[in-house]
C-alpha cells in the first residue's frame, strides 16, 4: 500500500478476484503494475507436478514452467529463484507430453460430454453464451496439445496463435484460417463445422508426430 502510494493514485491493494495481488497505475509511465503472491512451496510444487510427476491439466499444464523460465529476478538475496530457475531448465519431459495429449485430446470430441458436444447442444437451444464459452474451453486444450506437441512450456493465454505463427512451430496445415473461420462462426450450425475441421487438422499432427498411442490410451 505504501509503495503504490508514492507512484500511483489508482491503486487496488489487496485484489484477489484470481490470485492474491494488488494493482496500480503508474503516474509516470502510466505501465500498470500488477502483483501476484505466491509462496515458495507453492511454485515448487507447480514445478514438481510437470516436471516430476508429469501431471496434466484441461488447458495450460505447463504455463506456470513458462513463467519460472522466462521470468526475471529482481531480488533473490539467498538464490532461491535462481536455483528453482536452473532445476525449470530442462528437456520437454517425454511422459508429460503424452499425459497432456492423453487429458485434453478426448475432450475435444471423443467423450460423451466433449467440447464439441456440448457446442452442438448449444447450438440446438440458440444459446449463445454457452456456446462461447465451450468454444473457449476447447480452445484452451487445443493449444495445450499443439504447445506439447512442439515440446514448449505453455505461454500462458495471450496471443498464442501469434507465438505458434511467428515462432513456426509445427501446427496443422491451415490452422490459423480454421480457427479465424470458428471465431467468426456465430452460434449457429457453422460453428459445429469449422469446429470439427479445426480438430481433424490436430487428429492429422497428432498421427503424425505419433501421438495416436497417447490418444487411444486415454480412451
């Protein structure tokens, strides 16, 4: 409270809508300056959940080994972030790869209550809002596969069809035009179509890459 006091008079200090945090505006660069707390342990054991026992999320598994990675310490008077760093600098575990596949590729449309199921039933009822929010969700695993798939650490949530562009990555032929013609789809039948052209494309990679094994023992 007291440092956001001398730089800033638009300050939330204690905002934990996601995380425990508090949030200002600088005056003079007007960079807004968002903190987060998270305890040692706790970052230890994100680390230890991918790197050690390979333990796959729905959507974004590895975005916390990303953070650690490229992140930059601006105070660590005993080395601890330095070494936690240095232990996150490791190959793609081969085992986490096939676990995120595994976790997430079913839900695209294999299961009974897989994304693209519950897409069309919202797509039956003209709802919207939940058809948004389905699409998001599948979204959300299917670039925890793609990311997998080319052995990088989740990047987190922003611009991540621009980082698999820009860094070209191994991706499903056409796939940015797919996901352009989803997200323009609306709420009707189209929707359900360019969904399932968007996962043939990521079927295609995964038989590829041979990752068909991952897929099949999961169901």
């Amino acid at each position: 409270r007291e440092i956001a006091a001398r730089f800033s008079t638009q300050s939330e200090i204690g905002n934990d809508a996601w995380e425990p945090g508090d949030e200002w505006i600088d005056l003079r660069t007007r960079h807004k300056v968002d903190l987060m707390y998270r305890t040692p342990l706790w970052i230890e054991d994100q680390m230890d959940r991918v790197l050690i026992r390979h333990e796959a999320s729905l959507g974004y598994s590895t975005t916390f080994w990303h953070n650690v990675l490229h992140s930059v310490p601006l105070f660590d008077p005993n080395g601890w972030y330095r070494n936690l760093q240095e232990s996150a600098n490791r190959p793609y575990p081969d085992p986490l790869k096939h676990a995120i596949v595994a976790k997430n590729h079913p839900l695209l449309r294999e299961a009974m209550s897989s994304y693209l199921s519950q897409i069309r039933t919202a797509v039956a009822r003209s709802d919207g809002v939940s058809v948004q929010h389905r699409v998001t969700a599948l979204l959300s695993s299917y670039f925890d596969i793609l990311f997998a798939v080319n052995e990088l650490p989740h990047p987190g949530e922003k611009r991540q069809l621009q980082i698999v562009v820009d860094g070209g990555l191994v991706m499903p032929p056409g796939m940015p035009d797919r996901i352009n013609d989803l997200l323009r789809a609306g709420i009707g039948s189209a929707v359900v179509i360019h969904t399932d052209a968007l996962i043939d494309g990521l079927d295609e990679l995964l038989e590829a890459e041979g990752l068909r094994a991952s897929v099949d023992q999961e169901l």
